[in-house]
C-alpha cells in the first residue's frame, strides 16, 4: 500500500475579498508501515494538508492517491470523545466489529483495563488521549493520521504515550503521518522527517531515517540530532 500526496497549491478568499496562499508546491509518498513525520510552524497549514489527505477538503490543485478502500485511523489534537459514552462504547462505536479480543490487546498495551466503564469526564487529558489511540487502532487502520497527539503533555508522560504509540504501530503494518513540534518525538518515531516552512508550507528538508526504530540508542538520537541542517528547525 502506498500514499502519494502531491499538491501544487492550496489558497482561500478572505471575507475582504484576499486570497491568501496556505500550501506551496509539495509532495511526498508513504508506504506500508512507514511513520512519516511532518514538523513546522505554527499556523503554516499542517491541519489544512491533512484536511486534504484525509479527503475532506477538495479545494485544491494537485492529488492525492490513497490506497483503494482504505481504512483511516485519526487521532486528533483534542479527543473528540463522545461525553454520554464510556470509554469502552467509545471505541466499539468507531468499530462495532472489533473482537473482544482485539479490544482487550488494546487496553492492555494503553493501560485502559481500569477505566473500560469511564466516562470521558472522570478521566485526565493523558487518559482521553489513549482511549482516542485505542479508537484509531480499534478499526485496524491502513493509514493511520496522528495530529499532535502528545501535546499540552508533561514529559513523563508523553514519553509514556509515545513508547505506547511505537508498540502499537509495530504491532501491525500501517502507513502512519504524525504532526509534531517535538524533534524528539519525531526522530524517535519517524522513519522520514518532512521540515515544513512558514506559510505557505513547502518542504524544504526531508530527513530519512534508516535506524530501525526499537534500535535506536540515546548515542544515535543524539548522531541524528547533531546531522540535521539548521535552518529548517531555526524556522520554527
């Protein structure tokens, strides 16, 4: 399976009758269980390019091919948890034919077992935030969309969600696009770092990864770090 995106431009009309330029020229390509990791500025248009990958929005010039019936798993900035529903009915909604089984693998690995009858309002931020992974991986996706999943996170914890984000998608073969301000984050999960611009976002470096991911030693991070070019991470 394989995402192709390219886009040649995106723009939108003001109400004072402006047009404003969000996307440049751009293009890029994910495969089967590679983690691409887009990093930029804030307000570049990192939310209006995963509108369009994710095909709600149509208003632009250019393509993108997703795989033939695809299934899409997304994990947005916030929850997006339904309140009057428990935790547990908020995953078998998003996928009514996941087996007890599957659910209970989920659970386990996002540390849920507990808080299966919850209700969005008894749990903390870090709390929703898994139930939201276990959401996106309950419907088995093929591409899977992580909009800063891990921000406004204390770093114990995000480092305890992003470990458990890596087990999940090792756990199965699933193209993954991740949005993040952590260079940390990035090059510990990533296979291919996309460094956007300031609006209108272009890429102006792409870094690839070639470290397995569960082989990757505080020295090489480190290595990693030290080998990207300044000016892209200067931009943000």
């Amino acid at each position: 399976m394989r995402l192709e995106v390219e886009i040649t431009g995106k723009t939108y009309r003001s109400a004072a009758g402006e047009t404003h330029e969000v996307l440049a020229p751009l293009k890029f390509a994910l495969q089967s269980g590679e983690i691409g990791v887009l990093i930029g500025p804030s307000g570049c248009g990192k939310s209006t390019m995963l509108r369009i990958i994710l095909g709600l929005d149509r208003d632009f010039a250019g393509h993108v091919a997703r795989p033939p019936k695809a299934r899409i798993g997304m994990v947005f900035q916030e929850p997006r948890l339904l309140p009057w529903r428990s935790v547990e009915q908020n995953v078998r909604l998003a996928a009514p034919d996941a087996s007890d089984a599957k659910l209970a693998e989920l659970f386990r690995i996002l540390e849920l077992d507990a808080h299966r009858s919850h209700y969005p309002g008894e749990l903390s931020l870090g709390l929703a935030r898994r139930v939201a992974l276990a959401r996106a991986f309950a419907v088995e996706p093929d591409l899977l969309v992580l909009d800063e999943p891990l921000a406004s996170l204390d770093d114990a914890l995000a480092r305890r969600l992003r470990d458990e984000i890596a087990t999940l998608v090792a756990s199965r073969s699933v193209m993954t696009l991740l949005v993040t301000h952590s260079l940390d984050d990035a090059i510990r999960l990533g296979d291919r770092l996309f460094f956007l611009s300031p609006r209108p976002a272009r890429i102006v470096q792409e870094v690839p990864i070639s470290i397995p991911r569960a082989e990757r030693s505080e020295a090489e991070l480190a290595g990693i770090r030290v080998g990207l070019a300044s000016p892209p991470l200067e931009s943000k």
